[in-house]
C-alpha cells in the first residue's frame, strides 16, 4: 500500500484585483473566500488517482491558521484519508521556517507508530500567494528525498515513480526510485468535485493537529503593493452583431487580417 | 575589489535560454550598482559559443563545471554545482533567471547552503535595508519580488552572507553590450556524488510543433459565458480564420470545455499576441497576469463593467455567440 503525503496551503481567492491591508502586511481578505493553490488541488487530485489505481492512503499537510482545516476537509471530500494541521501564528512565515516546520512534521507523521517513510510527497510547484518556487525543494531537501518540479504527469512502476513535465516543444522524463517528492502543476489531471459522500466523510474528518516551529530565515517581508496599473480607454466598437465591421477594421489595422 | 556578481547560465543540452540572457542583464545593472564585476557559471557545458555569448552580454569570465553527472539537466545535480561552485569563487552574490528551472536550482542550492533564496526579483537594492538607497550599514538588501504571478509586488528585506536571487521573468528585457567581452573561461574542479543522478533528466519525448498559445499572433479567448465545449466552435473558426490560437480561462478548463494547455492565467500560459479577443471572461487578476503581455486586447462580454472590458482597448458589448459568428462572416465576406 503507498502512502503519499501532499501538502497544500490555504490562500484567499481574490477578483478582479487584489487589494493590501492598511499594514501592507497581507492581502486584504474581508470579503474573500479561501481556496487551495491550484497547483496543490491538483496535487492531491493526483494523490487520490495514484491512490486508487495501485491502493494506498493520502495524508494532507497544512501549515497555516485553524481555518484551514476547511482546506483539510475539503481534500477529504475529494477523497484524502488524513488531515494533518501545525497551526501557525499569525507572524511572519519565510520559505525556510516554512520549510523547516514541514520537514519536522513530515518527520514526526513518519516516526509515529513505525510508519516509516510517505513513498510520495507532493507539493505544489509553488504557491498561488507567495510563490517562492522553493518550500518543496527545502524541505524534500531537509528529508534526504530526490525532488523534480513542474511535474505534468506522474506514473508508479513498482518502487520507482517515472514524472514527465514540459519543455519547449516536448516533454522529459525522470524516473526517481521512493520515497521521492515531486512539485505538480496544474493541469496534469481534472480535479473532481466533492460528491455527497465525500462531503460526509470531511465533516467526520478527524484533524490531526501538530504544534512545532523553526526559526525564521533570512528573508522578510516589509509590505506588499499593487504594481502601477496601467489605464486604458475602452473604445467600445458596438453593441451586439452590429459591431463586426468595426471589429473587422481593428483586425485590418493591426495587420492580423 | 568587491567579488564579482555571479550569474548562473541557463541552457539546455548547449541552447541557451532567453532567462540566461535576462539574468545576465539583470547581473549587469546588479553588479553595478554594487561597483563590483560581473562572471558567469556554466554547468554541464564548456562550450565557446556559450561562453562566447555569455561576453557578449557582459560576463567578463565564464567558470565551467563539466562532470558526468551534469550530461544532461538535473535539479539536484545543477543546485550541488551552484551550491560549491560559490563556495569556491565566494560571490557577491549568486543569480539565476526566474524560469522554472532557474528557480528550481536556485532554491536547490539555496537548501544545500542553508541560506535564504529570494525568488523572482523585479528590483534590488544592495544599499541600504529602508529603500533608501542610503546604506543603513545592516548589510541587508531591499528588494522587490512578486507575488501572485506579477499581480502584486512584495517589498523584502533580505540578511544573508550570500544573497541568492533570481530576476523576475521578463523583468529586464535582455540586452546585449554595445560591445562585446572575450570572457577567460576555467573549469572549475568540482567532484559531484554520482548519486545525484538519481534527478537527471532519462528520456525526452519531442512533440509536433505548430503554433503555440505564447507565440500565436492572435488569441481568442473563451470563458465561462462560452457555456460549453460545443461552444467553443465558433472560437476555434475564428481563430483560424485569423491564423491564431483559442484561449480560455480556469472556469473553462475547470469543466473540463478545454485542455489546461489552452488555458491563459497564473497557474497557465503567458501570451503576447498582437491581439487577445477575450470573449465571455471576466478578467479576474489571475487571468489577466496571463492575458497583460498582449499588445492589444478587445473584449467582448454581455456586462460593460467586467474588468475585462474596463482594461480593454475595445470592446464589443453583446453575447458572444452572436458576436463571434458576425465577425468570422463579416471576414469571409471582405476575403472570400
Ligand atoms: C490562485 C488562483 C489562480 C488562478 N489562476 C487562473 C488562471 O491561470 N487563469 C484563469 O483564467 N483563472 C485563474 N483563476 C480563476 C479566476 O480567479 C477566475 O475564477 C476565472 O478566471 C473566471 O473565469 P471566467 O472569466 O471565464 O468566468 P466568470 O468570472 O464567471 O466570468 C464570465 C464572464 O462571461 C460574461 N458572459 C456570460 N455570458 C456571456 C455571453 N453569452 N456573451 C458574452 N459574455 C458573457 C459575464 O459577463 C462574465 O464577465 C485562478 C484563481 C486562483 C485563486
Ligand atoms: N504553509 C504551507 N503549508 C503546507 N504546504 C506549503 C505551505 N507553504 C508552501 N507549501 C508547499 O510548498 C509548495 C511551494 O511553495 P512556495 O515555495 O511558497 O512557492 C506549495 O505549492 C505547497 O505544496
């Protein structure tokens, strides 16, 4: 039976734009919803396909505030086993604290009980918030396991895992034996929607909760702020099927047509 | 003497990569303003039309690491060479292009040295920690990075005995000097644990090319208000009546219309046609980060205040599935 770990993080889903709190010290979240990384959703997507095709157990991994737990649920409603959650305070997290907490709790999950080691860890490619590229790579890193990102594609060949991502014009190919880590990307599969059972099974969701810390890197954030916009009058060219000729003279001006 | 700004090479089996020519230019404007030089590192290649590249965009020598190990590119093996390689030429600092394997062994090298990795750099300020640009004397570094794939932008601080970096993709626009240096390129003697294979690339699929959703000269974009697969019948007629790609937004992908491949945005493709015809897509910030690098963008949407229309420089207001058949007939009609 595999056992595969994936670790997501909870980031706010913002509109049209993305406004700052008055400390520029975060994304102003009063009027979001949360959601999963996207390249993480896809991550535990592909934990539970990898899960039900050879048998094994998904564990997801948060290091984040205790609302996400609802990010926890939300991967056992598509079919995770375990939620795990190291509450984090609200102070400030760089990569390599991050990464230094994940290492030690994935360490701790893999001692308790004799567990011995996740065959597979997944983690994003990066993160949808902060996106450093690298909280995967230190902590694979900090656990001695082999790590490849970008990862489009994964397959299990016995005690080896073959990954391909994308390059220009193709795709390569690595093949790592486990345990090993992989950072996916979105699109390597479809995630499902919760069913009705699924949504039961989160609500019983028993969350497994991990206090640790680490101290904090050399990297801090000092604010956030939204790039210069640049402002463009909108030449509206008509309303409805009327407009085509006008489209068509733009198309002809810019030499595409 | 300040020890020289180091620029890691991206390349692939000898080609070099667009980022290598950014960071190379970045390095420049860093190693300036740091009164310091500016070297590269090459890794897994002692070639001289490398090296000799690496001069024209202003490395005034090139380290080489060739091993058996590095035949090919591998995460792990790439992040060991950095990681020693700045051990041994004791940098002021070590800098990569922001691509996905730039960043992959920037953050490789930055675990095996314990240090911290800033990714993704759009400005940097060695001087002083307050952005000022008058030296604190904290020896830490302003920069700015971003966040949330260039929708916003994140002032740090950075405090490290080497700053480990990488600019932003398409930060700088590459630039080559207006003339060229004839770098002195060194092997560097670097023994790497064969083990360290066990992440280097095995195999390489090539897959037809034809025109790719970054380089189309035209995209046209499909969002939820499409409403179906079927829908996206009249894009794809559109499209090729204008020589170009469909796009379409994560809610298209999400119900599965598209291939994540056609999908514009943040956890998608970057286009720059000449023009994006955005049809039935909102515009929220994640998909408009993927849409901004086109030159022109006409929007058509039922609602004159989505943000897709606001930030277009046209926009027809309708339903889409009137408004891009008309086009596509009003086309036929002028090249029949
Ligand atoms: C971390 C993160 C990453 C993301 N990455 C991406 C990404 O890479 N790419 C991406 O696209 N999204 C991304 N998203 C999702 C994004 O936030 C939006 O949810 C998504 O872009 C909305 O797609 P849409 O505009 O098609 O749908 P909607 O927002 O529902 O908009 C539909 C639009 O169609 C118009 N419309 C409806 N019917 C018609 C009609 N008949 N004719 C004309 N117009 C019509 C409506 O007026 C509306 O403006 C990401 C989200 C998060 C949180
Ligand atoms: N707080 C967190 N909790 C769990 N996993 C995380 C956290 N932060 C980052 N990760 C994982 O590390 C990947 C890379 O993150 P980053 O380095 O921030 O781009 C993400 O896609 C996640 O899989």
């Amino acid at each position: 039976m595999l056992r595969i770990l994936c670790c997501v993080k909870r980031v706010p889903a913002p509109g049209a734009r993305i406004n700052v709190t008055a400390d520029g010290l975060a994304v102003d979240a009063a009027h979001l919803g949360f959601t999963t990384s996207p390249h993480e959703e896809c991550g535990v997507e592909e934990a539970v396909q990898i899960a039900e095709r050879c048998g094994g157990e998904v564990t997801v991994l948060t290091l984040g505030p205790p609302e996400a737990a609802e990010q926890l649920r939300y991967a056992a409603s598509v079919g995770a086993h375990r939620g795990v959650l190291v509450p984090a305070d609200g102070g400030a997290r760089d990569p390599q604290r991050t990464a230094a907490i994940l290492a030690e709790a994935i360490r701790r999950l893999e001692s308790a009980d004799g567990a011995g080691p996740f065959d597979l860890i997944v983690f994003g490619n990066e993160s949808a918030d902060s996106g450093g590229f690298q909280v995967g790579v230190r902590t694979a890193y900090g656990l001695g396991r082999p790590i490849v990102n970008g990862v489009k594609g994964i397959e299990i060949d016995g005690p080896a895992v073959r990954v391909r991502r994308e390059i220009d014009g193709g795709f390569e190919v690595y093949e790592m034996e486990m345990p090993a880590a992989v950072g996916v990307k979105e699109g390597i599969n479809l995630p499902r929607y919760p069913t009705m059972k699924g949504r039961l099974a989160s609500k019983r969701l028993e969350i497994e909760i991990l206090d640790l810390d680490a101290p904090l890197g050399g990297q801090t954030m000092v604010r956030l702020r939204r790039p210069a916009e640049t402002v463009s009058e909108t030449a509206i060219l008509g309303h409805g099927p009327e407009a085509a000729p006008a489209v068509a003279d733009v198309l002809e001006s810019l030499g595409v047509l | 003497m300040i020890s020289p700004v180091l620029a890691v090479l991206e390349h692939d089996r000898g080609a070099m990569a667009e980022a290598a020519r950014e960071a190379l230019t970045f390095g420049r404007g860093l190693a300036e303003s740091l009164g310091a030089g500016l070297e590269a590192l090459l890794i897994g290649s002692d070639d001289a039309d490398l090296v000799a590249e690496a001069g024209a965009y202003g490395a005034a020598a090139v380290h080489t690491v060739t091993h058996p190990v590095l035949s090919d590119f591998g995460p792990e093996a790439w992040g060991e060479a950095i990681a020693r390689a700045a051990g041994m030429l004791k940098p002021a600092a070590v800098l990569a292009g922001g691509s996905e394997r730039g960043n992959e062994v920037m953050a490789q090298a930055a675990a095996r040295l314990d240090l911290p990795f800033v990714s993704n750099c759009t400005a940097i300020d060695p001087s002083g920690a307050d952005g000022s640009g008058v030296d604190s004397g904290s020896g830490e570094w302003s920069i700015t990075r971003i966040q949330w794939g260039g929708s916003l932008l994140e002032d740090v601080r950075l405090a490290a005995a080497l700053p480990l970096v990488t600019c932003g993709l398409h930060a700088v626009a590459s630039e080559p000097l207006p003339e060229p240096v004839s770098p002195a390129a060194a092997g560097l003697e670097i023994d790497l644990d064969p083990a360290l294979a066990r992440t280097v690339v095995k195999d390489r699929v090539v897959l037809e090319a034809g025109v790719t959703l970054p380089t189309a000269p035209v995209v046209v974009g499909g969002g939820r208000g499409v409403g179906s697969a079927e829908g996206f019948g009249p894009l794809e007629e559109l499209a090729g009546l204008l020589g170009g790609r469909v796009g379409c937004s994560r809610a298209v992908t999400n119900n599965g219309w598209r291939p994540h491949s056609d999908q514009v945005g943040q956890t998608g493709t970057r286009i720059a046609p000449e023009i994006y015809i955005a049809s039935g897509i909102s515009g929220a910030i994640q998909h408009w980060v993927g849409a901004m690098g086109s030159k022109h963008i006409l929007a058509i949407n039922t609602d004159p205040e989505a943000n897709m229309v606001v930030k277009a420089d046209w926009a027809v207001i309708g339903d889409l599935h009137e408004v891009i058949p008309a086009i596509s007939a009003e086309i036929r009609r002028r090249h029949p």
